[in-house]
C-alpha cells in the first residue's frame, strides 16, 4: 500500500472529479493552471504529496489537445513534486479510435498517447470502456479498464423491457452488445452499415434480426456526432420498429450532435458523465460512474482487485 490517497483534478471536468471525491470522502486536491500569453502552459501542485499514492483526473474532451497537455504537464508536475505512485484517472481515453492502421501513412495515435503518458511519468492508467481492448497493450505500465455496461443494465432494468431489442449499431459493436442482452434477457439485432468518407457520414445497408413492432434499443460505446446512431434509428423504424432508445457510454456530442438528436426520432439517449454535458438535454440522461471510479481508486490503493467491479 502507497501512502494517503490524493486526488487531483484536470481542468476537463472537474464536476466528475467532485463527484469521486465526495465518494471518497476526501478533499480535491489543490493544484493551479497558468496561460500564458504566448499559449504555454504552467501547472503548479500547491498541496504537499511527497510518497502519496496520487490519482489524476483528465477525461478527453474540448479542447481535447489542451486537455492532453494539461494532464502530461500535470503528470510531470507531480512525478517531481516526489508522488509516490500517479495513476492517470482517465474516464473517456483520447483518440481511442485511433487504433490501428487502417490506412497508409497514418498514424497509430492512442498508442502514441500511451507513450507519452508514460514518459510524463505516469505509474498506472484508470480508464473505462475503451473502444478498442488492444489499447491496453499499447501500455507498459498496469492498466485497469472498468466497464460500464453491469452498472448501465442495473439502470436500464429499472423500466420495462419486455418488448425491447438491443440494437447493434454496426457489426463493430456487435462483440459488446452481449453484455447488455445476457444481462438485461433481451433478443438482438445488428445493422450492416458502411462508411465512405471521412465525414461521420454511416449509410445502413441491412438488418440481421427483427426489430418489427419492438422498441429498439440501440447499444454503442460511444456517440459523437450522432449521425451513426440517427441514422441506425431511422432504419429501424423503417423496418418497423415502434419505437427508438439509445445507450451509450461515452456522450461526446460534437458540435451539433445534441440539436440533431433533439429533431430526430429517438425518444431517449442514456449516458455516463465521463464526458461533461454542455447543456441539460430534455432527451438525454447522464448516469453517474463517479461511484464506479471511486472503488476503483479504493481497490488500487488497497491492493485489491478491480476487474470485479465490472461484473
């Protein structure tokens, strides 16, 4: 066991970090970002953590690439300032779809963030729901994933699902969507879709399984500009759905996302809050993980298992 449990929160989302705090029962630790004119950037750590067991909070949202100087830097701050351990805390991983190369000449660039997290001097990595399972081997150092779909099922199971289908939004997605149907008992059906460009823009070709006169419950870990899931919703009600839901664990909602699911068809959209929501959305519900995240801090600096808390 490291020393006393610090947390310290990035300038991301700092209403999360409050959140974990509270369930911890600690203060926030205290920490200063400076800006200067000429777009560098100071961190300050303004709390004694010399042999603590420190725990940083930074998910990836706008501006992101401020956000990931920020959490480097901070790093950086703490690995100097004589931390014990630093686990980088971070609920929505930056450029997570960023895997592979699925193209020439492209960059791999979550494994680059993996590199640089680990120069910066990070000891371990909390995170959640990665889009890919490889990005853990991206790491060197301990890496824990917790999953949000046990805690989402839980809250989705407290209405009636009996004339509901979960929806895969892609055959990409398909592999995951067994851990909402075994959990929640419920038939599932997949859309065929396919991507052209690189503009977000998914064109559903076909549906396997039957969606006819159910409710539709479209699964992704993820929804950004929300062209994906509005069109998935379409096409189920083409194919005769009564009715569309969404559940995802990461709400990134670009620019524009939340008015285009504000004029489509789809009656709610359920998300954590690793990602901070701009404005309260009569559609959409954000579910807390920050309960989630604090057992996980608890079970690291203890020595304890995590993996079972996402069963």
């Amino acid at each position: 066991m490291q020393g006393n449990i610090r947390v310290f929160s990035g300038s991301a989302h700092p209403a999360f970090s409050q959140r974990v705090c509270a369930q911890l029962g600690l203060p926030l630790g205290q920490s200063k970002v400076v800006r200067f004119s000429n777009q560098n950037m100071l961190v300050q750590i303004e709390d004694n953590v010399r042999e603590d067991d420190v725990f940083f909070i930074q998910s990836s949202c706008p501006p992101v690439s401020d956000g990931i100087l920020e959490m480097l830097i901070t790093i950086d701050a703490l690995k100097h300032a004589s931390a014990g351990r630093i686990t980088a805390v971070i609920p929505y991983f930056p450029y997570s779809r960023s895997d592979k190369k699925d193209r020439p000449r492209v960059s791999i660039t979550a494994r680059l963030m993996a590199d640089l997290i680990q120069t910066a001097g990070a000891d371990r990595v909390l995170t959640m729901d990665l889009h890919a399972p490889q990005i853990e081997g991206f790491f060197r150092i301990p890496v824990d994933q917790l999953i949000a779909a046990p805690l989402m099922c839980r809250h989705l199971g407290q209405d009636p699902l009996d004339d509901h289908v979960i929806v895969a939004s892609d055959i990409g997605e398909a592999k995951d969507i067994e851990r909402y149907a075994s959990r929640l008992d419920l038939p599932v059906a997949i859309i065929d879709k396919r991507r052209y460009a690189d503009n977000d823009k998914a064109v559903a070709r076909q549906l396997v399984g039957d969606v006819a006169g159910k409710t539709a419950l479209i699964i992704d870990d993820e929804i950004a500009s929300g062209g994906t899931l509005i069109e998935a919703a379409k096409f189920c009600l083409s194919r005769g759905a009564r009715a569309v839901r969404a559940a995802a664990v990461h709400g990134v909602f670009s620019p524009g996302a939340l008015e285009r699911i504000a004029e489509s068809p789809i009656e709610h959209v359920l998300v954590t809050d690793s990602l901070p929501l701009a404005e309260p959305h009569a559609k959409i519900e954000q579910l807390s993980v920050a309960a989630l995240f604090a057992r996980a801090i608890e079970g690291i600096h203890g020595g304890n298992s995590v993996f079972e808390l996402s069963r």
